[in-house]
C-alpha cells in the first residue's frame, strides 16, 4: 500500500519530528546542516522516491501590477488595470502550464458561483488545474469584528476554492497588534487557524501556512505556531523561498521544506531593497531532498516586465524539475 505525503501517518511524523528537530536547534544542539539531515531522514519520507517530474503552477500575484485588486478591498493602481483573472488563466495556458494559483485578490468582489465555475472550466478547457488560491489574512487580531471578518473571509474562500477545485488555500498568520505581545499573537493564530481548519477539512481543501514575515519570519516562530495546530492532514507549510529575510536563508528553507503542502519560488532573496537574485537550482534541490509532491509555483515579483521574464524563468523550473 502507498503511503502518500498528505496521508495523516505522514503529516504526524512529519510534524512531531520537525517540532523535535526545531527545539533542539532553537535550544543549540544542532548545527545547520545536522538539522537538516535528522529532519528529512525523521521525517517518515526517506525511504520513497521523490517524482520524476513535479508540477509547475504560476501564482496570479505575478501580474499585481495588471490586474485589478477587489479582496479585501478594492487598491487603487497607478496605472490601470489591463487583465483580469481569467486572462491571467489564459496566459499560463500560453505557457503549457501545469497549473494556475488564483489569488483571491483579483476575483471580482462579490464573487459568484458562476463565476467560479467559469473560471475552472477555462482552466480545464486550457489543460490547466487550479493548483491553489490564496487569501491576505490576518488570525492575531483579538477578539472583536475585525477578527470575525478575518474568519468569516476564511471561510468563503474555502467554499471558493472548493467549487474551484483548488486542493490548497496558502494563508498567513498575522502580526502582532499595536499594544500587543507576540506570545498573545501566537495563541489568537493557532485559535484562527484550528477553527478555519475544521471547517477546511468538511470541503476537502487543505490550509497551508506561509513564511511571510511577523510571527512567522524564522523557521522557530513557525514551530512555535504549528505546536498548537491540532493534527489534520488537511494542514501543512506553504513554502515561499523569498520571504525568510534571515542570515541563512537557505538552511532555514530546508528546516521547513518537509512540512511543505505547497511551494512557490522567487526569483530574488534578501531585504526590501536589497534583493540578490535566488539559487533557484538550490531552492528546487532543497525541495527535492524533502521529498516535496506538489506543485512548484513561481511567484514573480522582480522589477522587469513579467510577461518578457516570466518564460525564461519557467523554461529554467521545467529542467530542473
């Protein structure tokens, strides 16, 4: 019998040997490179072949300054919108794509069933699967309206994302509030993302937590988070290897990368400001030693035109993966 990477048994292993592995890292008793290696061979994984051939997506967010932002509320641009999220479905058919990730800021708000179902047929009708979507939450706020919107937004786009039949939501945990303690933060998150997870696990769409700075800007605060999430192989990391801004970025992808349910890759790491371009051959590497299944999702967000670096970029990922 198969044994596949979203399987509870796995998930569990995976999780109580990276909680583990983290501890003893945060506590010093593990040096980079030894962390990385006890994670993936305890990770319940080593002993099945990673694909031959992983999946490519494109993130919609490539094309933020094309398209016109609705969710969670409308952005004025500079310059005018010119695509809207079917035609950015359109595009990665172009491509030859494997997959679209639909970012559910650019769907028209509200947004309806029909709209929805459009959207997934054009995909189909392109070869392309709705590799996943993407929300701009935030589940430290403390109890109050603010808070409920956060959820009650949670939860539409899981209803969304199932009629789109996307497998995977890549959500954040949050900042810390003005006035706030990150401790405090930390549990309003683990709150936010328990209740939005029973209700993920009833539509069959998984929750994927993103590095994305605040509480969640090195790999130990992202432990710290995943201690309080209750068991689900509807849970998992959404790895994005530009956002850990920290002094070894790489080492710290590859302590996440067993948790990974989805992966998106950037083209440059660093500081705002101070961004050098990425070792996409070493991202995708770290992927691979994790035996990472899914999707691989370029997420574009350098300064050149998308659509003259967008190609070059993707024929870089087909050989690699």
């Amino acid at each position: 019998m198969a044994v596949h990477s979203h399987s509870p048994f796995v998930q569990e292993i995976n999780r109580r040997d990276f909680l583990k592995a983290s501890a003893l890292w945060g506590a010093g008793a593990l040096t980079a490179g030894s962390l990385i290696t006890d994670t993936i061979m305890a990770a319940g994984v080593q002993d099945k072949k990673a694909p031959e051939k992983l999946k490519l997506s494109l993130a919609a967010y490539s094309f933020h300054r094309y398209l016109k932002q609705s969710w969670p509320k409308p952005r004025p641009k500079k310059i005018p919108a010119t695509m809207n999220i079917q035609d950015f479905v359109r595009y990665c058919g172009e491509l030859k794509l494997d997959g679209c990730e639909l970012t559910s800021y650019y769907f028209p708000n509200p947004v309806s069933n029909d709209y929805l179902k459009q959207t997934r047929d054009l995909a189909g009708s392109l070869g392309l699967e709705v590799s996943g979507t993407a929300i701009g939450n935030d589940f430290c706020l403390p109890k109050g309206k603010a808070r409920d919107e956060q959820l009650e937004m949670t939860r539409k786009w899981i209803d969304y994302s199932a009629i789109l039949g996307a497998p995977v939501i890549r959500i954040f945990a949050g900042r810390v509030p003005k006035g706030g303690n990150e401790a405090e933060a930390i549990r309003m998150c683990q709150k936010g993302i328990n209740e939005s997870l029973k209700y993920a696990e009833k539509k069959g769409v998984s929750l994927a937590l993103e590095n994305h700075g605040g509480i969640t800007s090195t790999p130990k605060q992202m432990m710290r988070i995943i201690e309080g999430i209750n068991k689900s192989p509807n849970f998992g990391i959404n790895f994005d290897s530009g956002n850990f801004r920290t002094e070894h970025p790489y080492e710290d992808l590859a302590q996440i990368a067993p948790l990974a349910i989805n992966a998106q890759i950037k083209v440059e790491m660093g500081a705002r400001g101070k961004e050098v371009p990425a070792d996409i051959p070493r991202i995708v590497k770290i992927l691979k030693d994790a035996h990472y299944k899914n999707f691989i999702v370029l997420e574009y967000e350098a300064k050149e035109e998308p659509k003259e670096a967008i190609p070059g970029y993707i024929q870089q990922l087909r050989k690699l993966v």
